[in-house]
C-alpha cells in the first residue's frame, strides 16, 4: 500500500491505509445494519444466533445483568438466520471454519 498522507485539520498528516480502514469498516457496518434491517432484529440477538449457528462453535458464554438482556438471550435461542445472510456475516468478519483433530 502507498504511504503516502493527507492532511488533518489540526495540521498533522495521516497515513491513506487509514482513511482505507475507515472505509471499509464503514462499509462493514452498513451492510451489518442492513442485515439487522432485513432480518428485523437487533445485534445482541444475531450475534448469538451466528454462535449458536455455527457447530464448529462448542459453547455460548452468556451472562444478563438486565432484563433486557435476557430476553436478547432467549430470543437468539429461536432465532434462525438465513444461510445468505449467515454467508454475508462470515464474509464480514472474516470467519473460517477451523476443525482441530487429535490423534
């Protein structure tokens, strides 16, 4: 990547692969929202869902000190996500399946 800068207001310079990062963060924020539109939920519920989704993912660690957060809980227990969308958030965050085998 080019290391070339960009001025800040302040008069200081930061590096372009940084407004890159920003970019692209942002985009992967957009596209996260408009899961969460579609599917009609919230991001504590999809999150434990994608966990809860994915085998390969042995436990879900949750804990609720709010009401509030307890139903995000129990409704991620019955949430389904969609396999596009299920492939959308993999690609998001970069998950890949890892498989260890022993033996």
């Amino acid at each position: 990547m080019s290391t070339s800068t960009a001025r800040l207001p302040h008069g200081g310079k930061e590096p372009v692969t940084t407004k890159l990062v920003t970019v692209v963060v942002s985009l992967a924020i957009l596209t996260f929202l408009a899961i969460l539109d579609e599917l009609g939920t919230n991001l504590p519920v999809l999150s434990m869902a994608w966990i809860l989704q994915h085998p390969e993912i042995s436990c879900v660690i949750a804990g609720a000190s709010k009401p509030g957060q307890l139903e995000n809980n129990l409704k991620a227990s019955g949430f389904q996500i969609p396999a596009d969308a299920m492939a959308e958030i993999d690609r998001i965050t970069g998950f890949h399946r890892f498989e260890r085998h022993v033996g």
